[in-house]
C-alpha cells in the first residue's frame, strides 16, 4: 500500500465527476491542482532540554474564493500528500455546501501524545508565526481550524500569537476558527463536526426509497451502529445518535475496541477514556483486541471517524455493514469504494457528511467580523413580541397557556439555537439536493454527485471572472 495516494484518489473522483459536466480539460485541470503548497522545517525546545525539528505543512487547495479555510492536523503520519487531498477536499466541501471559502490544510508531523502541552504550545506558536511569515494566515486569506489531534487550546494557541503580531488589526481573531468562547469562539462549534454527521445520517435514512434499496426500514431508532475513533467527531456523532434512538454497538479506538450487541453506553466510555487515556478496560461490553476487526463486524451503519485510508481493498469484501457513513475525511480509499458498492452497501461521502465543522467554522468567521454574537440584537426583541402574540391568541380564543407553555413559546433564539438550526437548514437542504442531482443526471453514487455539484459552483467562479470562457 505504500504507493498509495490519496490525493490521486481525490483526483479521480474530479476526473470521475468531470464526464457529467461538460468544461474544458483545462478548466478541470486547474480545478484539480493545489495552488501553494508550503513545506517548513522549525526547531523547538524540549522540556527536559535538547532540540527537535519539526516538518511542517499548509496548503491552500483553491483560491477561486478566499479566505481559504481548512483544519491542522498533528499526527506523525502527516505528509504532504495527506495534506494536500485534504487541502482539495476542503475546497470541494465548501463549495457543495455554499460556505463561500476555498480550500486548504494544514499539517504537523508530530505525535502530540508524546509531548508535554508546554512544548505543543511551542509547536503551536512557532508554527503559526511561519504561516505569518509567508501570508499564509490571516482573516482575509488563510483561516485555519482544528482536525486531528488539535482542538480549542491549540486554535487558541494560533488566535493569541496572530493578533500578538498584529494588535491592531480589528479583525484578527478572525484569524482562526475553533477558538474558546472567551476568545471569541462561536457555541456549538466544538460539537459542529458530529452534529452535522448525526443531521446527514438522519436525512439519508428519512429517504424510503433508498433504504429499501439496501434492506433498512427508515428512521435511526433501533439502528445498530459501529464506530470508528472516539475524538472530538465520533463521540459527538455518537451521542446525538444515541439520544435519536440509534444503539452503539462497537467502538474501535487506536489501541483496542469494545463491542456489546444491546449497546453500549457512549457517556461512560468517553468518561473513561478522558480520565484514563483509553476505552480498553471498559467493563460493559467484550474487548476487541484487534479494534480493526470491528470494522467487519454486522452493523447497519459503519461510521469511520479517525483517520483516512481504513476500508481498503483488503478488508472492503468483508464489511458487512448496510451504510458506511464517513465522518473522517478519505477511511474508504477508492479501490474498496469500488467494491462496497459493489456488494449495495451505501456511501454517504465525507465530503458532504463532515462539512458541520467548516459550516459552524463560517458562522464563527462572520460572528469575529461582526464583533457581535448571533441573537444579541434580537433575542429580547422576539420574546417581546411572541409573549404579544400569546397574550393576543390568549385574549381571542379564552384559552389560558400554562407557565411551561408560555416559557417554551416565547423564549428567543440564543447563540447555540441559531448556530445548530443554520447547521441543520444547510446539512439537510444539501443532502436532498445532492440525492436529487444524483436522480436528475444519473449518477451511480453520492460521492460523484458531491463532485458533480462543487465542480460546477467552482468552474463557474473561473467562468464568471473571464479566466475560462
Ligand atoms: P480527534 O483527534 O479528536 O479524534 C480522533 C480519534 O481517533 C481519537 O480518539 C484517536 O484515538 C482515534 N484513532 C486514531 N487512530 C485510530 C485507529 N487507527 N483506529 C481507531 N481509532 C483511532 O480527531 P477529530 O477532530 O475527531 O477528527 C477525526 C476525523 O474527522 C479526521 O479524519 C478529521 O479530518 C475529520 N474531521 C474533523 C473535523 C473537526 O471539526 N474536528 C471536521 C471535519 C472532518
């Protein structure tokens, strides 16, 4: 598998898209290339003393809009192919779901478990003024996030090195998304990613039709499910699952997995594996030693939420799952697409499926340029007026609403509610768009039809500038 490129499946899908729209090769071309591409090296300074270098990357995909935007991974397996498929991927993702950014990725070859949080702030900081260095960040061009092995602190870390540069640029915080509340973070950003996969998830099973294609009744209740990487996206994937009636069947994590066919509790196993580093000893359920075995195991929704590159030709032929949601970006390499559609299992590309991330990452980009948090103006002024209306309804009809009632119909949007209905307004209305584009031209699969939709959005941006006829 060491010749394997992700990035040249990314490729192939555009290529694989491309026959549905009829551009020029050389606009096709253009579309698939990474614009920049920015490899560095830095020294840090270990706690106990001594040096180590660290390779660095961040790309920016498209600059057919700007900012570019897209997460930082830290991950010892970070290279610069890795980094630039998910560059691309960013741009076609935003692209599918109308967030007006192009694409990028950025990448530390580090395995942050083997770092103490002082030398990853070091990491963190330095690496951020590099970005500084070159233009490679700011909230005009170049907007990072979190992805793998990063989260708040560090996207934190980034915020308060940027505008520690540029103190007087009223819109640094804009520099980065993914921030803490106190610096200027949006709510429900950190849930983002997963709720949006719960949201997706929900939509493709709402869907008669294709659910009767692959054997399930529709609706999540009572659906069995097994879950690839407890982190900041499977866990929140899994617990609005779980409160939608779906049952966690198997839980695989880096070191070991869990799996109890009644269902096991996604509160308790992410308690312990906050406070002890792992889900291993979990007593409720039988430990997989294998984890990746449980990728194989009967399920009717499969959801790899780690890394890419997890379902391949070598174990695609023996998933038995009916959907394999992909909440990472890229676990199904191309060759084992091939054959899981095949065999009728259904595809909800990472494409469409992980985009609440970028989407909340979009609403916390407008709320750091408007300096003002969504609902603010407004909440008090809708409460007024529903408790108008109540009262008016009240006064018509000789109907009295109890205290509850009155509380649950004239409360005002906060932040969060206005934040997770956006989130579900573009995931679902994408959803059924994408299904119906898929319909309307033919197309065998959702992963093309994602393709078919961004391609076209971001062959018009060149179009419509003259750079194409
Ligand atoms: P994370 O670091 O919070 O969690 C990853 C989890 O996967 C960890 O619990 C880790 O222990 C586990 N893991 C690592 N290797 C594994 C293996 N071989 N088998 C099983 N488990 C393994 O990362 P995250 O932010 O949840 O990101 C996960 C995936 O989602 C990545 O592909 C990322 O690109 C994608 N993604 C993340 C976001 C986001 O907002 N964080 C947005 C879009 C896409």
């Amino acid at each position: 598998m060491s010749d394997y490129s992700f990035f040249g499946d990314v490729c192939s899908y555009i290529d694989r898209a491309a026959v549905y729209t009829d551009h020029p090769q050389g606009l096709i071309e253009q579309i698939k290339q990474c614009n920049s591409v920015y490899k560095f090296n830095f020294p840090i300074k270990l706690a106990h003393g001594g040096y180590r270098v660290i390779t660095a990357w961040r790309v920016q995909h498209s600059h057919h809009r700007l900012p570019v935007k897209g997460g930082v991974r830290y991950s010892r397996h970070v290279n610069e192919d890795e980094v630039m498929a998910l560059a691309s991927l960013m741009s076609f993702k935003c692209a599918l779901m109308d967030v007006p950014f192009g694409g990028a990725k950025g990448g530390v070859c580090i395995n942050p478990l083997e770092y103490k949080a002082s030398e990853l702030e070091s990491v963190t900081r330095r690496y951020t003024s590099e970005l500084i260095k070159k233009n490679f960040i700011s909230p005009a061009l170049d907007v990072p996030a979190p992805d793998y092995g990063t989260g708040e602190r560090e996207m934190a870390w980034i915020a308060d090195t940027y505008s520690t540069f540029f103190p007087e640029q009223i819109n640094a915080y804009g520099c980065v998304t993914g921030k803490p509340i106190s610096l200027h973070g949006i709510r429900g950003r950190t849930e983002a990613t997963g709720r949006g996969v719960s949201f997706g998830i929900r939509e493709a099973v709402s869907v008669a039709e294709d659910m009767k294609a692959i054997g399930l009744n529709t609706g999540l209740e009572g659906k069995r499910i097994i879950l690839q990487g407890l982190g900041n996206v499977g866990y929140h994937t899994a617990k609005f699952l779980q409160e939608e009636g779906a049952i966690i069947i198997g839980v695989a994590e880096y070191n070991g997995g869990i799996y109890n066919i009644d269902g096991l509790d996604i509160e308790e196993l992410i308690l312990l594996k906050r406070s002890s580093g792992s889900i291993v000893n979990y007593q409720k359920g039988q430990s997989i030693v294998n984890a990746r075995e449980l990728l194989e195991y009967e399920c009717d929704i499969l959801i790899p939420a780690a890394l890419e590159n997890q379902i391949t030709e070598d174990n695609a032929p023996r998933v038995k799952a009916k959907i394999v949601a992909e909440a990472a970006n890229g676990p199904v390499t191309k060759g084992a697409e091939a054959i899981l559609l095949e065999k009728n299992i259904m595809i909800i590309p990472d494409l469409y499926l992980n985009a609440g991330g970028v989407t909340v990452s979009y609403f916390e980009w407008l709320k750091n340029l408007s300096r003002v948090s969504f609902g603010r103006m407004d909440k008090r002024y809708e409460e007024v007026n529903n408790r108008r209306i109540l009262h008016a309804m009240e006064e018509l009809t000789g109907n009295k609403l109890s205290e509850t009632q009155h509380k649950l119909m004239e409360t005002g949007p906060g932040e969060v509610d206005i934040v997770n209905s956006g989130l579900e307004e573009i995931m679902v209305s994408a959803y059924h768009d994408t299904r119906e584009l898929m319909k309307a031209k033919e197309i065998p699969d959702l992963r093309t039809a994602s393709f078919v939709s961004s391609v076209e959005k971001i062959a018009l941006s060149y179009i419509d500038r003259g750079i194409f006829p």
